[in-house]
C-alpha cells in the first residue's frame, strides 16, 4: 500500500493542492457535507418507504380493510413528493462531485464510475414505474396495481447499494494499480465489490428502513398524542413501527459486523471513534469524554471494553493515535461524539423496539402509557439523527484521506478560486427545498379521511376532506 500511496497522486491533484485556499478546501467540505447531509434523509425513505407503502396496499387487499389501502394511497403521494425533490439534491450531487473534486473523479472516474452509472439506471426504473403506481391507483385491477410498486422497492434498494459502494471503495480503494503516476489496470468490478462493501451497503439499507419506519410512525404517534385514536391512525402507527422495530436489533448486529471491519482496516478511524491515544492491550470502552491535549478526559471508562468488542479478546492490542503523523489524523471530539450519538440513539430505539415488542407479545396491543407515544413521536427524529451521526464517523474518521491511504481531500479539490459563492449559493438552494417540502407534506397530512356512507364509498372507503 506504501508503493500505492507514493506513486497515485497523479500531477493535477497536486496542482489542485498548490493553489486551493484553505477557506475553499473547507466550503467545499462544507457543501458536500451539507448536500450529503440533506439528500441522505430523502434517499432513506426512497428506499424504506416504498416496502411500507406495498406492505400496507398488501394488507388491504388480503384483510379488505379499507384503512390500509388508504395509508397506502396517502404514502403513495408523499413518496411521489419526496422522489421529485430527491432527484434534485441527487442532480446536485452529481455536479458537485465534479465540480468541488476534480482530483478524485478526473483521475479515478473510470474506477469508481461503474456503480454511479448502475445507479443512474436504478433512478429511471424507479422513476418509471413510481409514476406508473400513482397514475394507476384506479386504472389498474388491485393485484396488477400492487405489483407495479414491486420495481420501486428493487430499484430504491439498488440505488442505495451502488451509490454505497461506491462510497465503500473510498474506504478501501481496489480494483487499480498505479504506474508512475497513471492508474492502470482498471476492474470497475472490483472496485465496486472491495472489502468495504458488504458491512457498508448493509448498515445503510438497514438504517435506511429504520429512519422510514420510525419516520412515517413518528407522524401518527403524533396524531394519537392530540386524540386521533381511529383505526386509521391506529395502524399507520403500528405498520411502519413494526418494520422498523424487526430491523433494529439486526441493524445493532450489522453494526457491531461494521465495526469490527473498521477495527481490522482502519485502525486509525477506530481509534478517533474511541479517543484512544496510547496504543496498548485491555482498552476500556469509552462512554462520553472530550479529547484535550492529547487525553480523552472525563469519560466513563468501562475495563477492556474495546479490546473486547473490537477483537473478542480483552487483551487485544488497540492503536493509538499517537502512533500517527499529526497531519494524517482525523478531527478525534467530531469523530468520537458522533460515534457516542449514533451507539446512543440507536441503543434507545432498540429499548423502544423491545418496549413495543413485550407489550405486544404479552396482549396483542400497543403500551397503554402515554410515554410510549412520546417516544414514538421522537422516534424519527432518533433515527435520522443516529444516521447523519454515523455517516460522520465514515466520512470525518477517514479524513484527511478522501480515498483513504491513497488521495488526500486537500489534493482533490477544484482549485479554482471562489467556492465559498458556491456554497453560500447551493445553502440558500437547499433552505428553498426544505421550506417547499415541508409545506407540501405538512398539507398533505392536514387531509383528514373520514368514512363515506356505503353508498359512496369508493374502492378505499375513505374520503379525504
């Protein structure tokens, strides 16, 4: 890896280092954080949200009640809402990883340019068949309707997987070699499955279903909070709350899986993840703490937590971070606090999951107390929040290598003068965004249904008023 890191950073990237302003370096990070950050909470409910929505319209159609194909049909519309303003943070994406990383993509677009591609086929199959499903509610017979969303759900997923592996390869760079300065030998195939790509692509379609399951649930506790009690609201509670709570302790076992690759491969993340400095056997686990001066001071420590955890042995060896050049070692409190917010919630949405699943097992209901909806109601709030943590343990942990042990960000970014207009241009796009769609939505769930006379009723018993 040595001979790799020497000979990869072909001449433009280390143009681009010469001449970037350290003020530009940060707004590019800054924009593409802030567009990571805001397109990933989308791109969860396009993948989660679809499985729902067809869960719901299944249930309908097998059970004839008429409130599950009324949830489906309303998340059928918010999905549509969502898909469309998804597609424009996406489009923004895509130019920005042009335009801020010229570095990167110019010298290894043809390595990692496969799954992006794969991706872009995956977006118009969802694309085609999301406006077949909302166009077709009453064109269609029931179970032909039902299989149009079947696409949806494949490609959503499929889309999540590319773009993740392609985020994976950035992590453990494969499938090239570099030869005096030229990158030779290209496998796009390889690229795209390096070791990374397993425990990656996993974590984030298991937390994908996570922040839509709790994110539609969260709505509805809501509206029981304030007395809507019906049977509508009743089970868009109960039907995304139970997907996410099924995912939940086998997205804490795919984490722990996550982990331990990090542990194996990335010594250097883990010990940022952990503040850890000294390198030494029988680590303790770390619970808080804030790293000043080289020490990890006022944490909780918990007696070979780490060794443990990270290698199943408590006396295994954990490096430190003073093993490292200052230069090539992350931001230790951001790495370290995101790390502890995203263990945090998501070890507070498994007590929930476990809360709902006793009380269910036990009488076949939801828990009576009124806490249990207020948890619900923050439940969504957890789980995006836990995501957007743990993609800054990925990303900030690997700096300050934008493909790690390979290319440095610095030496990646577009030199050319005035990328902080950029990202003060594209925060104002993405203040304009949220604002839309959060009106729209917020309209859409003042629709109230109400059940028609038998004479009226149409093929979901419910209108909306």
């Amino acid at each position: 890896m040595d001979d790799l890191v020497a000979l990869a950073l072909p001449g433009r990237a280390a143009v681009a280092a010469a001449v970037a302003p350290a003020a530009d370096l940060m707004a590019a990070r800054a924009q593409m954080a802030l567009s990571l950050g805001w397109h990933i909470i989308l791109a969860c409910f396009g993948v989660g949200m679809p499985a729902i929505t067809l869960l719901a319209e299944w249930r309908g159609l097998r059970t004839g009640d008429p409130a599950y194909r009324l949830l489906a049909r309303r998340w059928g519309r918010a999905m549509g809402v969502l898909f469309a303003v998804g597609a424009v943070s996406g489009t923004i994406l895509s130019f920005e990883m042009g335009l801020l990383w010229p570095g990167l993509m110019g010298v290894y677009g043809e390595v990692i340019g496969l799954p992006f591609s794969l991706e872009g086929i995956a977006f118009f199959i969802e694309a085609i068949f999301l406006g077949v499903y909302l166009y077709a509610w009453d064109r269609l017979p029931p179970r032909a309707h039902l299989l149009t969303g079947v696409p949806i759900v494949l490609a959503g997923v499929s889309s999540a997987f590319f773009v993740v592996a392609a985020n994976a390869w950035m992590q453990q760079p494969t499938g090239f070699r570099a030869e005096h300065g030229e990158i030779v030998a290209v496998d796009p195939w390889a690229a795209m499955f390096n070791p990374a790509t397993p425990p990656q692509t996993v974590h984030m379609i298991l937390a994908a279903f996570m922040v839509a399951g709790y994110g539609i649930a969260s709505v509805y506790a809501v509206s029981m909070l304030r007395g809507r009690r019906d049977r509508y609201h009743r089970l868009g509670l109960l039907l995304p709350l139970t997907v996410a709570a099924i995912v939940t302790p086998v997205q804490i076992g795919v984490g722990d899986w996550a982990a331990h690759f990090v542990a194996d491969n990335q010594p250097v993340k883990l010990a940022a993840m952990e503040g850890v400095f000294e390198t030494g056997r029988g680590v303790p686990l770390h619970l808080g703490g804030v790293a000043v001066d080289g020490e990890l001071r006022y944490a909780l420590e918990i007696p070979y937590g780490l060794s443990l955890l990270a290698h199943w042995d408590p006396n295994a060896e954990i490096a430190g971070l003073n093993g490292v050049p200052p230069a090539d070692r992350p931001p230790v409190n951001v790495v370290h606090w995101a790390f502890q917010i995203m263990v945090g919630l998501g070890m507070a949405l498994l007590a929930l999951a476990a809360w709902y699943a006793v009380t269910w097992w036990r009488r076949r209901d939801l828990p009576r107390s009124p806490w249990f909806l207020r948890a619900a109601a923050a439940s969504g709030v957890a789980a995006a929040l836990a995501l957007e943590a743990g993609w800054v343990v990925t990303e900030v942990g690997r700096q300050p290598w934008i493909v790690y042990r390979v290319l440095r960000t610095a030496d990646s970014v577009n030199p050319a003068p005035g990328l902080v207009y950029g990202f003060v241009l594209v925060s104002a796009v993405y203040v304009v965004l949220t604002v839309a769609t959060v009106y729209v939505l917020r309209r859409m769930t003042r629709d109230r249904p109400v059940p028609l006379a038998p004479q009226e009723q149409d093929v979901t018993g419910f209108k909306v008023v």
